[in-house]
C-alpha cells in the first residue's frame, strides 16, 4: 500500500499519529485498530499547538455547511473530502418538552434529519470513507446494527466505492430496504450484532476491505466529534450543563466528550464541567449495569430489545464511557422498552420529532434522571437524538392510534369530530380520576 504512505505525509495535516488509549504505543496512520503490544484501542493524535495557531470561530464559520467546517479537527489530509452535507443539524430549544419534564434549558440535537441517510452515522462514515479512499481502499464494508448499513452504503454509492455490508438478519424493514436500494451487496447474517461483528474481524483481515468500524475505527469514530463541535457552536460557542447520549459501542458517546476537551484545548470555548449521562435499552444493558455494581469492567450480554440501532452486547468502547460518566458526575441509566416506546411519542408529541428506538431511548432516559432529581432543572441540557422514526415503524405500531376513516361527506366528517372529542374528554377524565 505505497499510496496510503505517500498520502499520510502529505499536506497540512494536522493529525500525527494512531496512539494506544491503553499504553500509549504510537503507529503510522495506516488501517489499523488495536495495539500490537498491549490489545488496547487505537485514538488519531492531533497536533493541537498548530490547531490553536491556525483555527478560529471565524474561519470555522467560513467553511463548508456540513462537518467538513471541522476538517483540521478530522483524520483525514485531502482538501476535497466525500461532503454530502452531511452535519450541521439542527440544535433545537426544546420548550415544551422542557415544560413537561421540569426542566428550564434544554435542547434537542436532531440527527433524525442527518444527511443523506437520517442517522447520526452519516457523520462517521463520512469521514471514514474519506479515509478509506486516501489510504487506497476500493471496496469499503461494515458490521452494522442498522444505521451503519445505511450509511456506508450510500456514502460509497456516492463516492463510487464498492460495497458490501454485513448486519443481522432480524433487522427492522426500514433499514434493510434503506440499505438494499444503494446496490452494495448485503450480507443478512443469522445471528446477533456482536457474532456479525466477529465474522467481519475475520474478513477484514483476509479480503484487504476498509471495513469502517473495524480496520478504520480509529478514523470512522473521530467523525463522531462533530456532535460535540456542533453543539457548542450552535450554543454561541459554549459547552452546555449536561448532555444526554445513546450507548451502544460506547463511541459516540466518548466522541462528543473529546470535541469538547479539544474544542476547550484550541481555545475555542472556555472550558467547563460537563456531566454526561448515557441511555441504554434494559435488553442490552452491559454498561448501565456495570455503572450500577460500580464495576469497572463491562459483562457481556445477549440482546433482547426493540431498540436494535444501540444493541451491542459487547461494548468496545464501553470502559471509556463508564470512566467519562463516572468522573464528570453523570449518570448512566437504562430503560424498558414500553418506556422507549413512551420516549417516542413524548418527543414527537411535544416537539415534533419523529425519532427511531435509540431516540426514544435517550428521552426515556432523560426523563427518569430527571424524575430521579440527576439532572438539575437549572442545567442546560442537551439530548442527543441519533436517529430517525421511520425506519423503525414496527416499534410503534399499534401505539400510535388510528385515522378515522369517514365518508367523504360533511356529517360523516362532523360525526367522526364529535365522537373523537368525547373520547378525548374520556381521556381527560380518567386522567384526573
Ligand atoms: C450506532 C448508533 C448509536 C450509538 O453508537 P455507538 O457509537 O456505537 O455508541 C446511537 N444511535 C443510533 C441511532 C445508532 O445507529
Ligand atoms: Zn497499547
């Protein structure tokens, strides 16, 4: 792979080097994900002394609309990155959401409507298929719980990479067809997230593909930082009090806490205690659960949940996300899935947010730290919806309610009005009985 060395040294880069989260052991930014001396993680180091010398608010604020505006914060060295618009959603002031929990300030970060495929995802394979692409790579892949799929699949639709993605077999509809219709090649395998997992650890190491959370990790998750960069941005260039986040691997999580910690190191903002509390499906529940023992070690599980998207049962980053939660005075909490269905409708019915299981998830989660007196009214809180409603309708279904079908003539509309109105009256009353 001469290619991949002459374009790691080129340009203004400002990432050096893949570190060792364990020992430190520093590599060559090739495709590589564990230390050779101790198994630990790999984590791109950046140059940050040249960061805080050449990156302002303002020349931020001039860059792209999308998260290529952090690209001296991205592991990549190409001045032309695969930019689909992906970033820069929305942060919303949720009032009455706020209302309803007892809470003054707080904000939706709403990835539903990330492009081009509606998850938080978008984010990392953005920037790991850019990477991929410097480091040579022509066929890219995944182990997906879903949205990754999606993802990588259209990300490389559109960069004219070949494709070929491996999730389990029992995912939603949504996201197998929101993967299907790109044209990669879809391997549905008969097991869970965490055995699809170790089939692709196998295949990456004999097929020479850029598999985007496997061999390209390191890279794939620094794209996750943008979350972190985003919010604090779009707060006038503050961090906020308390943010709330889906667990799955744990990165996402551990992500958005490095763009603030690199955000503070530039000078960007000034530097503050954040306190990050993480959500988890009780049907897949490792980290939750070693939060609760006061455990510092994470305990395999098999999943069982409707919230597929965040089903990991071994988490690979899940020790990280423990430490992050633990020493910023967070909390991480888990729910039932009646609960993540409540989460669902709560959002969408107080800010019109349709978001997938993961979301409902987070909001389940916020609302019981709140009730639990974890989260203080007082703070500014930010919850982190990672993905979009319509690719998980089977979650919901039965639990929306039904149109009234009518005639299509006046009384037949005016009848169906009045007997919904008296059945919301019935509703009422029960509610104040
Ligand atoms: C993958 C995913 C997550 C969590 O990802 P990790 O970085 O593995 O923790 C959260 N929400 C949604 C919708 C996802 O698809
Ligand atoms: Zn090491």
């Amino acid at each position: 792979m001469t290619q991949a060395i002459a374009n790691q040294t080129k340009t203004n880069a400002t990432f050096r080097a893949l570190k060792c989260k364990e020992c430190g052991a520093e590599y060559e930014l090739q495709a590589m994900h564990v230390c050779e001396y101790c198994f630990g993680p790999l984590e791109v180091a950046y140059d940050y002394s040249a960061l805080r010398d050449t990156v302002t608010r303002e020349s931020i604020q001039k860059g792209p609309h999308s998260i290529w505006r952090y690209r001296p914060f991205l592991p990549v060295a190409t001045d032309n990155p695969i930019d689909v618009g992906t970033g820069l959603t929305p942060l919303v002031r949720a009032n009455r959401l706020a209302r309803r929990l007892g809470l003054k300030k707080l904000y939706i970060k709403n990835d539903a409507v990330n492009m081009p495929t509606l998850s938080f995802k978008d984010r990392v394979v953005s920037v790991a298929l850019t990477r991929a692409r410097e480091l040579g790579f022509t066929t890219v892949s995944c182990a997906s719980t879903g949205n990754l799929a999606n993802s990588t699949a259209a990300i490389a639709a559109h960069a004219g990479l070949d494709c070929c993605v491996f999730i389990p077999a029992d995912l939603e509809a949504g996201k197998v067809l929101g993967t299907l219709i790109y044209s990669p090649t879809v391997m549905a395998v008969q097991g869970n997230y965490d055995q699809v997992n170790r089939l692709c650890s196998e295949v990456a190491n004999t097929y020479g593909w850029g598999f985007v959370n496997i061999n390209l990790r390191p890279y794939y998750s620094e794209g996750s930082k943008t979350l972190g960069y985003e919010v604090a941005e779009q707060l006038g260039w503050e961090l906020p009090d308390h943010v709330v986040a889906p667990l799955a691997s744990g990165s996402l999580f551990t992500k958005i806490y490095k763009g603030f910690q690199e955000f503070t190191e530039v000078g960007l903002v000034e530097g503050k205690h954040v306190r990050f509390s993480g959500a988890q499906a009780d049907g897949c529940s490792p980290i939750a659960q070693a939060y609760r023992d006061g455990k510092d070690f994470i305990k395999p599980v098999k999943p069982s949940t409707i919230a597929k998207s965040i089903a990991i049962g071994n988490p690979a980053d899940g020790v990280y996300a423990l430490d992050i939660a633990r020493k910023t005075n967070g909390n991480i909490e888990s729910v039932s899935d009646p609960e993540i269905i409540e989460g669902i409708k709560l959002l969408a019915e107080t800010e019109g947010i349709f978001t997938e299981t993961a979301g409902g998830t987070t909001i389940a989660v916020l609302k019981k730290l709140v009730e639990a007196g974890k989260i203080d009214p007082e703070e500014t809180t930010v919850a982190y919806i990672t993905g979009n409603g319509l690719k998980t309708q089977e979650a919901v279904q039965g639990y929306a309610g039904e149109p009234l079908t009518i005639e299509p003539k006046l009384d037949s509309f005016e009848r169906a009005l009045e007997r919904s109105r008296t059945l919301e009256r019935l509703d009422w009353q029960q509610v104040l009985v």
